[in-house]
C-alpha cells in the first residue's frame, strides 16, 4: 500500500507534474509477454496517481473495457 503521506517513494516513472492539456483520454493498461501475450500486471503498485481535493493520494485504477477522462490544468483556467 502506498503511504499517502510520502507520495515520492512510488514516483518513479513520470513524477507528480500537472497535465497542461484540456482534456486527456486514458485507457487501462496492457501488459504482454516477451512473445506478445497479455499477462497480469507484474507491478501492483504500477499505474496512474492522482491527489484529491483533499490532498491524499489516490491510485485510479480504470476497469477494463473502459476509458477514462482527465481534466488538465487548461480546463481549470478555462472554466
């Protein structure tokens, strides 16, 4: 479980940053094999964080099937 209050110790890919963007489309993951074959995540601690409102970290974990929105930082202005 990741502790929310040291949210650095995860952080190892992309790092905490603000998506610039209007509107970002996201898809769940997909991991495949050396031979090109889908297999279960090898990381469950791998994926997309996000901070509430209220500061904590939350790990979104869309479902398969699925496609999420992300509102970027120009929407907020925007609005």
């Amino acid at each position: 479980k990741v502790n929310e209050n040291d949210d650095t110790k995860f952080s190892n890919w992309c790092g905490w940053h603000n998506d610039h963007g209007s509107l970002t489309g996201l898809l769940p993951a997909l991991y495949l094999d050396p031979h090109g074959n889908i297999v279960d995540c090898p990381d469950t601690t791998a994926g997309l964080y996000c901070k509430s409102r209220n500061g904590k970290t939350v790990h979104a974990k869309i479902p398969e099937n699925a496609i999420a929105f992300q509102v970027g930082e120009t929407m907020q202005i925007h609005s």
